[in-house]
C-alpha cells in the first residue's frame, strides 16, 4: 500500500498530469523531521581513553633495533659439489 502513491506519483509525471503540491509538501516535510530527528540521537559512548585528552595514560614507546638480527650474505667460496649434493639429498636408505 506504501509504494502506490509513489507509483501514482511517477505514473502522472509520465504522463504528464500535474502532481498535487501537497503531497510534494508531504514528502519534504518527511525529510526535514527525519534530518531533525538525527540531530536528537545520543552520542556513542567512548571505549578507552579519550583521544583528545592530554592526560590520558598510554603504553609507553619501545625502540626496536632494525638490524638485531643482521646476517651477513657475502660470497662464499663454493664447496665441492659432491659434497653439496650429499648434503641435500634425501637419505632414501638405497645405495
């Protein structure tokens, strides 16, 4: 029942039938108590400290050192590549 007088609505503008200035007065009245309304709504509770006050505690800074854990990768010198192969080669018991 709530779409049908939209739907009048548009079916007059379509045809070009004037449309009853009440009812455009209805609908900006609808829009201007729902802009209204909005404004009466509390506000939503802050959780945590209040970012603006100054006082607030806060966990402290912690200064972590970027190259604790340095490796370097300089070449080194190649081992021989048998020994390299029998290193990573899976041990499938077959010989």
């Amino acid at each position: 029942m709530r779409a049908q007088p939209a739907a009048s609505a548009a079916a007059a503008v379509r045809s070009g039938a004037a449309i009853h200035p009440l009812f455009l007065i209805g609908r900006a009245a609808a829009v201007a108590a729902v802009v209204a309304a909005g404004g009466c709504t509390p506000p939503r509770p802050a959780i945590g400290a209040d970012p603006a006050d100054p006082a607030a505690r806060v966990a402290p800074v912690r200064a972590a050192p970027v190259i604790d854990r340095y490796e370097s990768l300089r070449p080194q010198t190649p081992a021989a590549w048998p020994a390299q192969n029998r290193r990573v080669t899976p041990d499938s018991g077959e010989r």
